[in-house]
C-alpha cells in the first residue's frame, strides 16, 4: 500500500510531466489557463517576437476585469470609456484573442465578469485540476480542490507556448477550523481572522489545505471566499477538498462534463481527498465557534481585530505607527462609530450572489446614510441578472446605492472606481494596502453584512446589531 | 537575457516590512501594454507628493540613493499581487539586487525571470545591512555570497535551476519548449 497523501500531493503528482529533480524543477502541466487584460499583453508580444502559437486552446479562456469599467453607460458604450489607457487595453486584449483564436468574454459577454468569478460559474474550474492566472487571487479556484496559483506574466507566456510551468514543490500547510461560525459571521470574518494568526507571510512557500466542520458547512461561495484571500497570508494556493457541495455547484454548467463523462467524473473526484494519516509540514487549529466579525484597521490584511474590539499599541513600533498615520487611527481607538465615506461590495473576494444577498437582507426598507457612497458590483453579468430576478438591484438602488456591471472595480482603482484621498472606505475586497483603492485611500476590510451594516449607520458598524 | 554574475554597490534602505506590490508599482500604472518605462513610477506614491513633485523626504529622491543598485528591505518585500511590472519598474529605476529576510513568492519568481536577484539572508546581517545604509557591498551569483564591508561573507540560498538560468543568460521558456515532445506524450497519455 503506498504512503498516506494529501490532496495537493495527489494533484500535483498527476501533473508532474517531469518530475523535479535537484538541479531542475518539476515540468508541471496546466489543465486551465484563465487570462485577463492586465497582466496577458507583454506575454502575447513574446509569442508574437519569437514566432509562437498557444499550444492549447481549449484550455484557455480569457475575460475583462481588472481595467474594465463598470458604469452602465461605459460598457453599453453611450459613453467612452473615460480610462483612456485602459480602453486600449481592452482593445489589446480582443486583439490578441482574436488572433491567437482564444475564447474570450468581451465587453458584451453575457458570461463575462471576474476571472475568479465566472471560471467557477461556467463550471471550468473543477477538482483535480492545475489552473493559473496572471492574477494572484487564483487561489480562489482552490475552493473546489485544485490546485490554483497566481503566475507572472513570463509565465503567462510560457502557459500559453507550452501549457507547462517550471515550479519547486511547495510545503504544505492544513489549516483546521472545527466548530460552527455564529450568526453573522462568515467565511469573510474567517479567512481575516486565519490572516490575523499567522500573519501576512505566514504561509509564504506553502499551500495550505482548509479544512475541518466549518469549513465542510460552508456554501461555495464561502469556501471561494476563504481560499480567495490564501495570498494574503503569502500562501502559493489554498484549497478544499470536494465534497458534495462542490459537486451539487458544478453539476449543469456549461463547462461540467455532461452524462456519463459526469458520473466518471465524480468518482474520480471523490478520491480527492487527504488519506488518513496524511501528513503536512505544518498544522494550525482555530475554534470556528468562537470567530466574531472581524475589520482591518491597518494597511495590510493581517492588522486585522475583532470588530468591536480596540486597534493594538504597538507605539514603539515605528512601521506600524507608519501605518496608522496613513490610516489616520489611534492605538486603542475603537473603530466601531467611526464615520466612513464609502462602501463597497464587489470583488474576486465578496461579489458572488449569496454575498449581494446577505447585503440586501440588511438593507431592505433602509436608507444608505447620507455621507456614505454605497458602490454594489457583482462579480459577473450572471450574477448580476440573478441579483436582478430576486429584485435585489431595487432594494440596492431603493436605499441610495449605485448598482454596476461586473468587475473588479474599486478592489484595486484601476478602471475609473476609486475611493479619495483621506476617505474611509468599508470594503469587501482583499487589500487594505496603502493606496489600494485609490491614492490616500483608507481601506477598512470587513464582511458583506459588516459593509451593509455600515452603509446604513455612516459608520462602522456591528452587523449582529442589525440581524 | 544578459549573463548575471557580479553585482557591486552601495545599498538604499527602506525601512520597512511587508511593502507590497501596490507600493512597488501602484495598480493605475498597470493599464500598459508594454514594459517600457515603469521605473518612472516605482513606490510613486512615496516618491512624489499630490502635486506631482518629488518628496524630497523619501529616500530614493535623496543623493545618497543616486546610483544604488541594491535595495535592502524589510521583512516579506514584495507580498500582494502577481504583478510581473513591480520587478519591471525595479529594473527600469536601475535595481539589480534585493535582500530581504523574507521575499513573497510571485514577486520572487518574477524577479528571477527578470533578471533581478531577489535575496533572502539570516536576520542578524539583514539587521546589520538595515543600519548601515549605503554600505558597499558585492554579490557574487556564482558562490551565492554576499560580501559586507564589515569582511562578513554571507551565504544566500537561490533556486538551482533559476542561478544557472541567470549566470548563463538562459531563458526558462528555450528549457520549457525543449519539453514538448514530453508534453505531448504526457497529454496523449492522460486523454
């Protein structure tokens, strides 16, 4: 009987073309390529330059998102697009796509949204799988349990020529979350609260496997959530392995395997799991019971704290005294009650359906406070029409909140959604990093309901005050 | 690419952990279709001030830092995103070196590819080099060392493959297409 494995070792050794050895890496073959404007134009300039083709079309499905608007009138094309460089981007992309004869969801793709949005809705992403993007929240994917990472652009480049990837092995990391999550806490307030333990580097070289009771409760979109923000612990992937969740999410979609191909398929997937007695080269525990709401107060995603709790003294600390001047806080200030001028609900991170639903449960009947500008993004054109059938748009634009096409929006300000200098801004993205969302921008990272909640209040506010 | 195997300078210090990507090359910058450029806007938002002048108080605009080609940084440089502009604009504002303790892991795989040595030492001579800035040091790829001014040579540990890579001007992707025949045996295997 060969040695217990755990489930990013059983992927990986079905994706060893070659495998490492101590003087080269592992050849590693990428079942899906998922490409966007940003970070795919220099690599399709090298094919170009040394004459290349992609090797494997049909693995490759390529979106807009990142410097894509997101105002109606932008995307239907009444008005230009007001980020010049960006429509030249988009531009660039249809161009490259077209040529190089790639599956892309244009501007006026039904099916187009995030990266890490519409390759899960279309059912491309599935168990077992390799799947890279030039996009460090590729981890997202993992959700599903494969193994996903975000890659540079020379990498991009070399996917596309090659379908391979030179890579080391990564270690392993399983993160257990045994218990329940409470009433109005999510995979959001989870995944922070994990960043806040072991820290912004904590996972750097690894790939960590979530797993345990609250994490095998969690929706689809929970789990996405969670292994979204991996990176922002450092790690090189998370994932989860697939259960029955998983395969009640994918079965249907366009991109599914279909009939008989299905049934093969999911038992294949069940063998997706870590053997008994697998072991890891590190281990962390976390009671998911005891996990409250959580909100950053820093400028990276691990100065993080319970949401009615108190920002740390660490006044010695002359990097995070840096930090709080951006930040504008005190050590000990409460940040509950703390007036804010934006709230957005979008992103790779918080933008799926059960996300904008959690939202809009909250503010029913209510009215966003005046002093705050509320942005709602889904992150897909199915999400939005979704969002659109259960009338959540018009609960949304009742309550004085703007109501946009799909895309990464203010997550990252980069495609004309920014939040001004000085402003605080409640987010549901996955960065707080200092200009972020905007230049002087000031990021408070929470939860869809703590962002909901507080786009009532005008300030930060507790969202089990308001369940 | 060029062959990499010495590098000597005085080092620039910027003292602090965690600086991520956004700050190396902030996301607005990214609407580009090229790579020409970017050390224009490398830590912009440190370098200049809302009107558009140089901040005369951020080091990489002062004297000292003129001509420095090894950065030395604090703790985890480069976390965030998968941008490939950060070393991009590194490399353009004349980088060739960084040493950290800690190098997030995309930012490391990017700079390799690129040409720019991203270094991990032990705590004690990162302390040291963090206290002493515009010390002259010299790297040699070769031996994986670093020679302090102090007559310390330290060791650094980078990936086997990527060093022969970088000393022999080698481009991944020649190895990579060297593959194919594997690959296609790999593809027809596994259908």
């Amino acid at each position: 009987m060969s040695a217990p494995k755990t489930l990013f070792e059983k992927i990986w050794e079905r994706h060893e073309v070659v495998p490492e050895t101590t003087d080269t890496p592992a050849v590693l073959y990428i079942d899906l390529h998922l490409v966007h404007e940003v970070t795919s134009p220099q690599a399709f300039s090298l094919l170009r330059q040394q004459g290349l083709k992609v090797r494997r079309i049909d693995r490759t499905l390529a979106t807009m998102d990142h410097s894509t608007p997101t105002d109606p009138d932008e995307i239907a094309g009444r008005v230009p697009i007001k980020v010049k460089s960006a429509a030249q981007q988009i531009q660039q992309l249809e161009k490259n796509c077209a040529e190089f004869n790639i599956e892309l969801l244009n501007l006026n793709s039904t099916q187009r949204g995030i990266v890490h949005v519409v390759g899960p809705e279309l059912g491309a992403t599935q168990p077992g799988k390799t799947i890279v993007c030039g996009d460090s929240h590729t981890a997202t994917h993992g959700a599903f349990g494969a193994l996903a990472f975000g890659i540079g652009t020379t990498e991009v480049g070399h996917v596309l020529a090659t379908q391979c990837l030179l890579q080391r092995r990564p270690k392993t990391l399983a993160i257990t979350v045994d218990g329940q999550l409470s009433e109005g806490v999510t995979a959001k307030d989870l995944i922070l609260a994990i960043i806040g333990k072991i820290g912004v580097a904590g996972g750097t070289g690894q790939v960590i496997e979530y797993r345990g009771s609250a994490i095998e409760s969690l929706s689809m979109d929970g789990r996405m959530t969670v292994c979204n923000m991996s990176i922002e612990a450092g790690a090189r992937a998370g994932m989860i392995a697939p259960d029955e969740t998983t395969f009640a999410y994918l079965k249907g979609r366009p991109k599914a395997p279909q009939g008989v191909a299905w049934d093969k398929a999911v038992q294949d997937w069940k063998q997706l799991r870590s053997d008994p007695g697998a072991t890891f080269d590190r281990e962390v525990h976390i009671s998911g019971s005891e996990l409250v709401p959580m909100i950053t107060y820093g400028t990276h995603p691990g100065m993080v704290m319970p949401i009615d709790g108190q920002v740390p003294n660490l006044s010695g600390d002359p990097v995070f005294m840096k930090s709080l001047a951006y930040m504008g806080l005190q050590p000990n200030e409460s940040l509950l009650g703390k007036p804010i001028q934006v709230v957005f609900i979008g992103s790779c991170t918080n933008a799926r359906l059960s996300d904008l639903e959690l939202a809009a449960k909250l503010i029913k009947g209510k009215r966003i406070a005046p002093n705050v500008r509320a942005l709602i993004v889904p992150g897909s054109q199915q999400i939005k029409r979704e969002a659109e059938a259960l009338g959540l748009d018009k609960i949304f634009i009742e309550a004085g909140a703007e109501w946009r096409e799909s895309g990464c929006s203010m997550c990252i300000g980069m495609n004309g959604d920014t939040v001004a200098s000085g402003q605080y801004a409640v987010s549901t993205s996955n960065r707080n990093f200092e200009g972020r969302q905007g230049a002087g921008a000031r990021t408070l990272l929470a939860s869809p309901a703590t962002a909901a909640a507080s786009a009532i209040r005008g300030c930060v506010a507790d969202p089990r005050e308001l369940i | 690419m060029e062959p990499i195997r010495l590098i000597s300078s005085k080092t620039v210090v910027l003292p602090y952990t965690d600086i991520d990507t956004d700050q190396i090359i902030p996301a607005r910058f990214l609407t580009t279709t090229t790579k020409a450029g970017l050390g224009q806007h490398a830590f912009s938002n440190w370098r200049y001030q809302a009107d558009g002048s140089l901040n005369p108080d951020f080091i990489l605009n002062q004297g000292t830092a003129q001509g420095c080609q090894i950065l030395i940084a604090g703790n985890n440089f480069g976390c965030g995103s998968s941008r490939e502009h950060a070393p991009w604009a590194l490399l353009d504002f004349g980088f060739k070196a960084v040493i950290s303790t800690e190098i997030a892991d995309i930012f490391r795989s990017n700079s390799l590819k690129n040409g720019l040595l991203p270094i991990v030492i032990d705590a004690e001579n990162h302390a040291w080099l963090m206290s002493n800035p515009g010390a002259g040091l010299t790297i040699d790829l070769q031996n994986s060392t670093l020679s302090l001014p102090n007559g310390k040579l330290v060791t650094f540990n980078i990936e086997g493959f990527a060093r022969y890579c970088l000393l022999n001007g080698v481009d991944e992707l020649g190895f990579l297409m060297n593959q194919l025949d594997t690959i296609t045996q790999f593809e027809q295997a596994r259908a």
